[in-house]
C-alpha cells in the first residue's frame, strides 16, 4: 500500500493514475492538487495549504463530499506540497508517492525535488512520479527495475558522492566519486531488467525514465 500525494503542477496525462488509486492507503491533494483529483472523480482524504488555488468548481466538489480541508496561512514560511508531505509523514507509515510535482515555474519544480532532502522526511521511502518517470533519493543502494535500454541518471544533491558500484548500467562506476555540479552521473543506461546502485557516502537523486521517451 501507498500514500499518494498530488501537488499543484502540470498533469496532462491522468488515466495512468488509475490503478495507483486503487491500490492506495491515502490520497493527499496539496491544495490546487485537488484538481487532479477531480478530473479522476476520486476524492481525497484530506486536503493540505492555504486554499489560494482551489478552483471553485472544486471547492465545491469537495465541500460536498466533507473532504476535511486543513488550512494554513497564506503568508507561511513552507509550500503547500511541504506542509503535505509532512501531514503524510506523521500519519502513515507506507510509501509515499508524488503526483503532478513538475511544471508550471521553475522555483516551485526545484523546491519539489529539493523535499526529498527535508530532514523530517530523509529516512521515508518518497518517490516523484509522472507518466514516464520515477525519481527518488539513494544514501545508501537501490534497484531500479525497468528495460534494457532505460535511462538512468545519478545526480547528486549538496555536494559529492562516493559511489560504492553500479550493476546493470552501461556505464559502471567501482568507488568513484560524482562530484555536486558536473553531470557525469546523467543519462546512463540500463542493459539488464534491473540495476543496483550502492553508495557509500552523500545523497544522489536517482531519475529512471523509460526508454523511447524524452530527448
């Protein structure tokens, strides 16, 4: 089971949603994340932010169903997808799935991404999630499954990263250093079903995208 959460951003594509609502613990909107939801005609648990951008179609496709709506001040020092994720944390145990956390300004996209790193939020399992796409942090190994012929990029966030291995990527690294800047660890490839990445020291942001997508 999963606890999903739907920010505020660009989702043109819903209907691969589906079946990540059937198997779901909890449904968290981010505020204007509501919207999403709407379009799927599948409400949420509970709403999270300052209700600045609930269109008023939705506000009231809500007030209909008593979704609980917890509202925070407008003038506030976190985003409303922050002020989600950590209701998320302190309620649920299970994985936590972002929907809908890219695009729109480029601030808010960065800040997103920059979440993972929250120190409340460092020892959950969170993953950032679109049509094509799956992004998630590593300090310590993982396994990425997909195809041979996926993209796999390693980036890493707040200085560098000491790579123990790599397995199942074209190109491997064996105790070598990503350094916090250069994209070396970007567009790598997978040549097996499933690769490993195993770190011994810092945070590298793991982005999976699935092969004949992108540019």
């Amino acid at each position: 089971m999963t606890v999903l959460l739907f920010a505020n951003g660009d989702l043109e594509e819903i209907e691969w949603i589906r079946p990540y609502l059937a198997a779901s613990a909890a449904v968290i909107a981010a505020d204007g994340g509501s919207k999403h939801l709407w379009r799927l005609d599948h409400l949420p648990d509970a709403v999270i932010g300052d209700m600045d951008s609930l269109p008023p179609q939705v506000r009231q496709w809500l007030a209909a169903a008593n979704v609980p709506l917890v509202v925070a001040p407008v003038h506030k020092d976190e985003t409303d997808l922050e002020l989600a994720l950590l209701h998320a944390a302190a309620h649920y145990d299970e994985e936590i799935l972002i929907f809908a956390a890219f695009g729109g300004r480029l601030d808010q996209t960065l800040a997103n991404i920059l979440l993972l790193t929250h120190p409340t939020l460092v020892q959950r399992q969170i993953e950032l999630l679109t049509p094509h796409e799956r992004a998630w942090l590593v300090t310590a190994e993982t396994e990425i499954h997909g195809e041979i012929g996926d993209t796999v990029s390693l980036i890493p966030l707040g200085g560098e990263v000491l790579v123990r291995h790599t397995r199942g990527l074209l190109w491997s690294l064996t105790d070598e250093i990503l350094a916090f800047g250069p994209a070396r660890g970007v567009s790598n490839e997978m040549t097996a079903a499933m690769a490993h990445v195993s770190v011994d020291s810092g945070t590298l942001l793991c982005i999976h995208t699935r092969r004949g997508w992108g540019r």
